[in-house]
C-alpha cells in the first residue's frame, strides 16, 4: 500500500464475514477480488454482493470475482474457516500475493504461524472481528449485530502499512482500532469465544440458557480460559467476560454452534484444541475445558 485514496483488496472467502468486507469496501470505491469456489464466483460475477444490514443498510455492490488470485493486491483479507484453511490459501499463491499484506480473521491463535511458515513475516497482520454475519446464498449477506468491530495488528507488520488499512476499513464502515500486542489481541478474542463457542455448542443452547441453565460450568470454564491466557501473554479477567455475556442477547449463537446445526466441520481444534495445548504448554489444570473438547470431538 503506497497511500492510494482506492486499493485493491482480495478477499479470500466471501462468506458471512469476507462477504460483508467486501461489500462494505466495495460500496467505498475500492476494488475488490472475492476468491472462491466455482458456483459462488459466478453469482458474484453476476450479480456482485447484496447486503442486508441494519447498520449500513440494504445494498448492492459489484466485485470482481475468481477462483484463483491472478494479479497483485495491496491486501488479502482471509475470512474462511479454520478447518478450510489449507485448501482456500491455494486460491493465493505467494508469487501472486507478493508484497501485499495477509489478513486472517480466524477464529483460535495458532493460524498466525501457519500463514507465516508460507508467506513473509512482515506480510502477516492477524485481525480480530466481532460482528453476527450470515451467508444466506452465494453473495448474500445478512449482518444481524448492530455493531461490527474491527482490531489489526501484527508485531512484525510496518505500522504505517496497518494504519493505512485501518482507516480504508474505517472509512468503509467497521469501527476499526490498530492495536500493538499481537499476543494480547488474539487472547482477547479467545478469552471470550472459547468458553461461549464450547457451551452453546456442547449444550445445542443459544446464549442465554447457557449462562442460566449451566453458569456453574460457564464461570469455571472462563477462569480457566482467562488463567491460560493470562499465561500467555494477553488478558484474563473472568468477571469482565461474564458482564458480557450477561449484555448480549439471550437467543446469541456461536458460529460454532451454527455449523454443527448446519452438519458442517467444527472449528473445535482450532478453538478448544488451541486452549488445551497452551493449557498444557504452561502447566495449567483445565479440566472443565478438557471434559467439554472431549465430549465434543467424542
């Protein structure tokens, strides 16, 4: 990125999330490659992306689409999921990306090093997003939440190059922060999806009955995340995680629990797998969590 008022921005993924992006920053001017599959390119060909948002309204917005990345970007923002990872980072081949920065806004904290074992460590700036964002058809979008938020980071990343993409989100529609401590922010995130992705999922519970019909386990279960967390580095205070839970609405889902409704791959690796291997990196004792990865994978 070279200060250009209109970037180019790959979006790998245009699902609920990458969907949104895309839409957002296309309606801002600027140009926009959704990567995907077959079936969803051609819709995005011809039709673009269609939101549906309280927030920033109903609206259309064209985007180039393919299933390959072919030409240089300034940014690539990565919005699959975990479990399809490997397969969706074939869409973007290293040549190809070349010096344009990769964003990952993936649930857990390990796929960082995944993308940096294949692409320049400089070039890595991980992202945190909270927003409720559906894929209800190939270049449809439903953003539910009245809120998106956006956090960039990237220790190793120039910071000129993260502000820079901070203000075109900005500008686009997303309250975006650029935030140091890279460590830190996705520990923030974790700290509070873990225990809110493994309840509702383990229980097939929205929100609000996890945290009447089973707050005993949900407050053992985010101090035992927020001890882990606190070792590695980031945040970790469990009554500010329960006020929040306790704020949101009481029929909130899990994206998590969303895909097992749906029959589709857990990001229970990624999520649950992650705390039990930083738990046991550090010597912490998780047995709420050990017990409820385990009857989830079981």
């Amino acid at each position: 990125m070279t200060g250009r008022s209109v970037l180019r921005v790959a979006v790998l993924g245009p699902g609920g999330i990458g969907g949104l992006l895309a839409g957002l920053l296309s309606r801002a001017g600027h140009r926009v490659v959704c990567l995907a599959g077959e079936e969803s390119v051609r819709v995005l060909r011809e039709s673009g992306v269609s939101v549906r948002s309280g927030v920033y309204g109903d609206f259309s917005a064209s985007v180039d689409a393919d299933t390959v990345l072919r030409e240089p970007v300034d940014a690539c923002l990565v919005c699959v999921k975990h479990t399809s990872l490997d397969a969706a980072l074939r869409r973007v081949p290293a040549d190809v990306l070349g010096d344009a920065l990769l964003v990952p806004f993936l649930n857990g904290v390990e796929h960082p090093a995944v993308l940096r074992d294949r692409h320049r460590d400089e070039l890595v700036a991980p992202g945190v997003i909270r927003v409720e964002s559906t894929r209800v058809a190939p270049g449809v979008i439903e953003h539910g939440s009245p809120f998106c938020e956006v956090d960039l980071t990237g220790d190793r990343v120039a910071r000129e190059r993260l502000e820079e993409l901070g203000e075109v989100l900005r500008a686009s529609g997303p309250v975006t922060r650029v935030l140091d401590d890279e460590v830190g922010v996705l520990w923030a995130k974790m700290s509070f999806l873990a225990p809110f992705a493994l309840l509702t999922t383990r229980y097939g519970l929205p929100l609000g009955d996890v945290r009447t019909r089973h707050r005993d386990e949900l407050v053992a279960l985010v101090e035992e995340t927020a001890a882990v967390s606190r070792a590695c580095g980031g945040p970790g205070d469990p009554a500010q995680a329960l006020a929040r839970y306790d704020a949101f609405p009481a029929g909130t889902k899990s994206s998590m629990q969303r895909d097992a409704e749906a029959g589709r791959p857990l990001e229970l690796d990624a999520i649950g797998g992650a705390l039990l291997r930083a738990a046991e990196r550090h010597g912490i004792s998780v047995p709420v969590a050990t017990r409820v990865v385990a009857e989830l994978g079981s």
